[in-house]
C-alpha cells in the first residue's frame, strides 16, 4: 500500500502506517492536516510530488499547517487505499499529485465530503466542490521551449514529441512548442509527433515509443527535441542523449530525474507546485472559494555552456506570457 509515511510533528516521525496509528486528531476544528499521496514515481521524482511535499512542509514551518503527511505509493491500484488513509483520519486537505490519480481522488471528493481534495495536473471542468484542480499552463512551457529550440537549432530543424492529442494537456504542449519556434524563427521546420493508436495501459508510459520516435525525427534531421508525457517523454529525452542532440524537457527536472541518460537536456519547464500548494492551503483557511487555480511556470537554468543571455531571455519571456502581453493562440481544448 505504501512505502514510507512521515507525520510532522514535534519528536515524532513515523517509519510505517502501522506506527502512525495515533496521529494528531485531525477532526478538531483548530487543527489543520495536511497530506500528500504521491504516484507511483515516488516523492524524489525531481517533479509534482517532490514539489508538492516541499509546499506541505513549508506550510508546517510557517504555521499554516499543523500536521503534514505522506504516502509514496508503490502500485496503481493502491492509489484509492491510500487516498482513503488519509480521509479516514479527517485530514483537512488531501494532495495527489499527477493525471494517474484523478479518477481515484475524484471518487474520493465524492466519498469523503469533509476533506478537499488538491489534484496536480488534474484538470477537470464538472468536479464536486470539494476538489480543487491546480494546473499549469502547458501551451506556455511549451511556447517558452519552442523559442529556445529554435536558438538552438543549426539545422533549422527541431521536434515535439509528446503523448496522445487526445489528452488535451499533451496537445497543448507540443502546439505550444510549434508556435514558441515559429514565433522566434518563421522559417524552421517544425516536427510534431504523438502516441496515436497505441495502448491505453501504454498511456505516459510508453519508453519505447518515445525513444523510436525521436530517434526517427533526430534522422529527418532535428537537432533539438522537446518532449512530454511522463516516462513516454523521457524515452524522447533518453534518445536525444543517445544521440548527441539537444533536448529540453517538462514536468519534473528531467536532466536530474535521467541521471546519464539526460545529459544532453538543456533545460525543463515545470510548474511552480510548492508555492501553489501552499496559496491553495491559505485560501481555505482564510474561507476563500478556489475551485481551479491555474499555477505559475518555472525552468531549470541553463548551464554555463550557453549564453548567459539565453537565461535572461527565457525568464523574460516567462514573465511576459505569465502577465498575457505574448499569447500563444493555442486553445484550452483542440478545435
């Protein structure tokens, strides 16, 4: 069911869900609990559920939270049980991290009313009012990896590969990447590939598709390669390596997260989990409706091989998308 479970609390740190039986009475109205139960990637992922935990912790530090929890789940069919755990001891706000989790956190809004429930990367437009959808604008990461794709490029020739157009997410990164390197260069050639009619179990999970496809694009000539979707999109990264191309990744630190296998990425765009996690846990306290909150973007700083100037382009960018003065004409929903 579980890994490891910490609670935070003074001199008490819990090693199993067997010894955290006697927690803090989560039910009292002065005390608020906060927990995180994490995919199956674990909490060092170098993404959401790292991110997600660092949020909790600081709110324990500051005070905004009184007791703060996790579960690292090892197996997909676990997700609900452990979800459970948590809502069976009255915490007040329950965090998954991941779309892996949202059909199993959306029950649980059903099932446990007095709990909210905080979805990573869960959009989701007819929820129950206690669930609360945080995420990140994907055609902005990709539009901010496009523009620094299109720097990069000698052969005027650069790659999106990302999971399934069906899951909207997935297209508006790779749109958004196609219209970040038209709008830097209108004359690069942009190449755009998605897991089409694969296997639905193979969803975000797919390695091998990720690795033949870049390695197909890397042979048309691309010489970056943007990629998204979970592990499907660091088969991507992993070939770009292989292959001695640039890469640039979203959703977690993927040069961290692949180790050797990702030495060639240059830099990843993630959402700014921890802090919104927090902004969600003070809005309920304070008695504020959220519903859905849309998060800001962050990227991994270049290394000392590139331009220093790149660095200060892409966070001026970053500001300008984020205050709408640059839009990327990519719709929440494909036409």
């Amino acid at each position: 069911m579980a890994r490891i479970t910490h609670f935070i609390f003074p001199a008490i740190t819990c090693l199993a869900l067997s010894a955290c039986m006697q927690s803090p009475d989560c039910f009292r109205q002065d005390v608020f609990c906060a927990a995180l139960v994490t995919d199956t990637l674990g909490l060092d992922d170098h993404g959401s559920n790292q991110d997600a935990w660092a949020g909790l912790e600081e709110a324990k530090a500051s005070g905004l939270a009184n007791h703060v929890a996790y579960i690292e789940s090892v197996d997909t069919r676990d997700y609900e049980k452990n979800i459970a755990y948590f809502a069976d001891l009255g915490f007040d706000m329950i965090v998954t991290a991941g779309i892996g989790l949202q059909d199993e956190t959306l029950r649980s809004a059903d099932l446990y009313p007095a709990s909210v429930f905080v979805g990573i990367n869960q959009p989701q437009a007819d929820s129950p009012p206690n669930f609360i959808s945080i995420t990140f604008p994907e055609d902005q990461m990709g539009f901010m990896a496009g523009t620094l794709a299109a720097k990069l490029t000698k052969t005027g020739v650069v790659a999106g590969v990302c999971e399934t157009a069906g899951i909207d997410s997935m297209w508006r990164y790779c749109e958004g990447f196609r219209a970040g390197a038209i709008y830097q260069k209108d004359d690069v050639k942009v190449l755009i590939a998605y897991r089409e009619n694969g296997h639905r179990e193979q969803l975000f999970v797919d390695e091998t598709w990720g690795y033949d496809t870049a390695s197909k694009l890397i042979f048309r000539g691309a010489d970056v390669v943007f990629a998204a979707g979970g592990v499907t999109g660091q088969g991507a990264l992993r070939a770009a390596s292989e292959a001695g191309v640039l890469a640039i990744g979203t959703e977690r630190d993927q040069a961290a997260a692949l180790g050797e296998s990702g030495n060639s990425v240059a830099t990843s765009l993630y959402g700014r989990t921890s802090f919104e996690v927090q902004e969600v846990m003070r809005l309920l306290r304070d008695g504020q409706p959220t519903g859905v909150v849309t998060g800001q973007i962050l990227f991994v700083p270049l290394n000392q091989s590139f331009p220093e100037n790149f660095g200060v382009e892409m966070e001026n960018l970053r500001v300008i998308l984020q205050d709408g003065r640059i839009i990327t004409n990519v719709p929440f929903e494909q036409p």
